[in-house]
C-alpha cells in the first residue's frame, strides 16, 4: 500500500500523497430473515475525519499491519480474549504478537476485495482506502464501542442504514452513502461477493465537477455504484 505519485484523469491535477488505510464490511445473517446485517460504528464528534458520522469499521495502516494483517480465525469465541486482545492493541501491540499469545490464525482467504476508494487532495484528510467484505454468518460475537474513537455500534441491513440516514437519525460521509447504495441492492452475502467479483477493486478518484451550475461530487461509472455524484450542498465529507 505504498503512496503513489498520481495525476488524475479527470481533473488533470497532481495527487498528493494519501495515507493507506482499510475498511471492513462485516456482514451477519439476519436472524429474523431478511437481507444480511452490517456492522456500522458512529464515530466520536471530535474526531477530525468524519466526525460525529456512521462509518465500516476500519483504519489507517499501521507500521506493524505491513509486516502482519489480516481478520482472526472464526475460532476466536472467548469475549475476555477479545477483550484482552483489544486493551493490549491500545497499549501498543502489535497484531503479530496479540495472535502469536493467543494462537490465532489469519484466514485472508475470507476477504472480498470490494473497493478502492481515493478522495481529491481538496479533502482535510486523503486516505487510499482498500474495502473488503467479510461474512461472520451466524457468528455474533459480542460487539462494544472502544471508549476512544467511536460512541455507538449497530448491526443494520444496508437499507435499514440509508433509511436511518434519510430520517436524519445519523449521518455518514459520501464514501459511506455510496457504498451503503451498492450493497443494497442484494439480498445476501453471497450475491453480493458475485457482484464483487464482477468489478475488480482497482483505484477509483473521487472529483469534483459542476453541473447545471451546481458543484457535485462525483465518481466514475463501471465501478459498480448506482449512484455517481450528489450536490456538494448536500454531501457530507470528511
């Protein structure tokens, strides 16, 4: 996940550098039927990139992440291992050697590539961001906010998060809203990693354009997102 030295096929400018990072849409069967539930978190108010907004759970790349990632093995079960693996995370150590104390697996082979996402370097923060989707099936391990960065989690179906969006209950960047857009229209994971596979997860450059006198934000098309592009007024950035 080195920087890349980009020029931008639309707008013509030079990227800066962007910071690697990556997120997980983690999905769980719906256990009163249904399309699969997603797990969302709601970020702190005073974080500086998408602040106070829902987002996937996720991160910039850490030094230690290069030399070991991955997701743990579904035979993590115990809620204190998990519990302890997280304060030593906080403490400062490292995923290679919380999984080497515990004996834990990575199973990279349950990532879905999903997405690559890059804003324009207008943004406050610019991060090159790679989303994977992961299905826990009928796993539902305990899930609780961390205390630092996020306030609330929920599971929800990607609709029923776009249907808390438009009655204003939260709020979520554009990256977000548009991926929520995407996964909607499936009905399960394995639809959904069809479709994936259908569109190859290379770079896609965010930009800005006017239209009809009004600023958008804008994506590509062929990526795979029925909706490309929403007012500026109305798109809530990082």
């Amino acid at each position: 996940m080195s920087d890349e030295k980009l020029i931008h096929p639309v707008t013509g400018e030079v990227l800066s550098p962007a910071t690697p990072a990556a997120t997980m849409v983690i999905f769980r069967n719906n256990p009163e039927g249904g399309p699969p539930l997603i797990l969302m978190v709601e970020r702190v108010k005073s974080m500086v990139f998408a602040g106070g907004a829902v987002v996937f759970p996720g991160g910039k790349v850490d030094d230690h992440d290069r030399a070991f990632a991955g997701i743990l093995d579904h035979g993590v079960s115990n809620p204190a291992d998990c519990a302890e693996a997280r304060a030593a995370l906080h403490d400062g150590a490292s995923l290679k050697e919380i999984c080497d104390d515990y004996g834990w697996t990575p199973r990279l082979d349950q990532l879905v590539p999903w997405a690559r996402w890059r804003p324009p370097s207008m943004e406050t923060r610019v991060f090159d961001t790679r989303f994977y989707l992961l299905d826990a099936g009928d796993t539902h391990l305990p899930a609780v906010v961390d205390n630092t960065e996020n306030r609330m989690l929920f599971w929800d179906s990607a609709q029923g998060v776009l249907d808390r969006l438009a009655r204003k209950e939260v709020k979520a960047i554009f990256p977000t809203v548009r991926n929520l857009e995407r996964l909607a229209l499936f009905q399960s994971f394995a639809d959904t990693a069809a479709h994936a596979a259908e569109y190859p997860s290379e770079l896609m450059l965010t930009y800005v354009e006017e239209r009809d006198g009004v600023t958008h934000i804008c994506i590509p098309e062929g990526f795979g997102y029925p909706v490309t592009a929403e007012a500026i007024t109305s798109a809530l950035r990082g």
